[in-house]
C-alpha cells in the first residue's frame, strides 16, 4: 500500500517499520497511554495537596504530562516526528485558532438562538490568575492528546491503511478515549467523533499538529474560560469570564454533558470538516510545499 501525502511528509528519512511492528506498537500504545490515564487519574486522588491550585495542577500533570512523554516514546519507536508543526507554521497558527473559536462560538449561538441558554451569575470568585492556570494547563492537555491522536497514531494508520482510514481510527480511538471522561450520551460520542475527524483532516491537510492544535485549543479555552459552558451547569475548576448554563431539552445542550451533547455541535463540525475533505482539495495545496 503507498503511503499518503501526510505519512510521506511526517516520515523521517531513515525508513518505517514493518507492518506487523506497527500493529504492535499502536495496541501497545494505546494500552499504555489507556492505563496511564487511570494511573494518573488514581494518583492525583490519592496524594495529600494541601491547596485548590496544587490540587489541580496535580491532577492534570498527572493525567497529560505522562501522556505527552509517552507520545514522544511511541513516536521514537515508530520513527515518526511526533512534533511535526507543518507547513506555514504562522498561517495553520492563525487559521486553526480562528475556526476553533469561531465555531464553539457558532455553536453557543445556535444553542442560544434555539432558547435554551441563559447567563448565571458568576459563582464563588477565584484568584484571577486562576485563568491564566487553566490557559496554560489547557497547553498540556491539548498538546498531549493532539501527540497522541494525530502526532502519532494517525500518521501510523495513514501508512498501513491509507488516509482516510487513518482519519476514521484515530478519530475512533479519540473518542473512546474520553469515555474516560465521563462522556456517556450517543451524541457527545458521535460529536467526539466528529472533533477527532476534523482535527485529523487538519493535520493531513497542514502536514502537521499545529493547526488541529490551535483549533482544538481555541476551542477548549472558548469554551471553558471563556463562556464557561463546562461543567454544565456551573464554572470549571480555574474559572471563567462568564457563566453560560445551558437549560431546557437535552438535544441542544440541556443535560450534564452540555454542548458535546447538542446537534448545534453537530452541525457546525460536519460544517467545518465538509471543506477539508479530499473531494474539495483537488490537486496542489497552496498550504503544501
């Protein structure tokens, strides 16, 4: 089978594995970062912490930090530069953030046209650097789930099966992943689903992790600190500047889950992956060498 475009730009120059070497090393792999998630999440629960703020760096060094390392490993065994930026490193930094706010914003705004989100009043007030904590524990959570999913495993499957396999899988994995989470509804699966493709696509599409970094970012601090739409209802752990709750049918965001439980999620990821699709990029890219 030929490698696609992306395998071929994030493969080093010393050759890849075998197949069977491959297959090993990614259910290896996903084990591995599968069981570090609940070491890490076990582990952060059982150590004294004697503050908010050590009780949450806590949790998220030892749930992503672990993750990230392991990426980098996989990536050194595999051959593959886990940290490949990408063409246009500026241009994939500035499309990614856009389209990763503008569509949790998009989103927010259908849910709100449809009548069932309302502004609460901020609750107990945190220190305010408490915002720029999250902005940055974000960094590590995105960062090490994006060398995971798309640094890694996609530009593996895309050798053995071909690119939009390799999108599909990894987008699988993805979202079986954040069951972990506490993701349970068909709909946050399927929107998960969704999310994974899109960052995928971004990354086959920018020869990188860069720009499915920024939109993932963008989208996650939009959403957390910015509106604070996660918890649902309520404010995250580091705060928000503001407190959107969404109320009423659980279709368009009405339940525990949120806006990962709502169509208006649905629609704007299938909106945004519909012009990245093969189909709509025929011949050279002008984001290719």
């Amino acid at each position: 089978m030929v490698a696609s475009d992306y395998s071929a730009r994030v493969s080093p120059t010393g050759g890849e594995r075998s197949p069977a070497f491959s297959w090993v090393a990614i259910l290896l792999g996903l084990g591995a970062a599968l069981a570090l998630l609940r070491g890490g999440q076990e582990l952060s629960a059982r150590l004294p912490v004697d503050s908010l703020a050590g009780a949450i760096v806590l949790f998220y060094v030892a749930l992503f930090l672990p993750l990230a390392l392991l990426s980098l490993l996989l990536g050194r065994i595999e051959r593959r530069p886990v940290l490949r930026l990408g063409e246009q490193p500026l241009k994939w930094t500035v499309v990614g953030l856009a389209i990763g706010v503008g569509g949790l914003a998009v989103s927010a705004t259908y849910v709100w046209l449809n009548g069932t989100m309302k502004v609460a009043p901020l609750g107990e007030t945190v220190p305010s650097w408490f915002l720029t904590m999250g902005l940055a524990i974000t960094v590590l959570q995105v960062g090490a789930e994006e060398m995971l999913f798309r640094g890694w495993l996609l530009s593996t499957l895309d050798a053995r099966v071909g690119p939009a396999f390799a999108v599909v899988l990894s987008a699988l994995a993805f979202a079986a992943f954040h069951l972990l989470g506490g993701a349970t509804a068909l709909l946050s699966l399927a929107n998960l689903m969704l999310g994974g493709i899109w960052f995928a696509l971004l990354a086959q599409r920018s020869g990188g992790i860069l720009a499915p970094f920024f939109a993932h970012y963008g989208w996650n601090v939009a959403e957390d600190i910015g509106l604070g739409l996660v918890p649902n209802p309520g404010e995250g752990e580091f705060g928000s500047l503001a407190d959107h709750d969404m109320v009423g049918v659980a279709l368009w965001g009405g339940s525990g889950e949120g806006l990962n439980a709502s169509i208006a999620m649905t629609v704007v990821l299938v909106a945004l992956i519909v012009p990245l699709l093969p189909v709509f990029n025929r011949g050279p890219s002008p984001f290719r060498r």
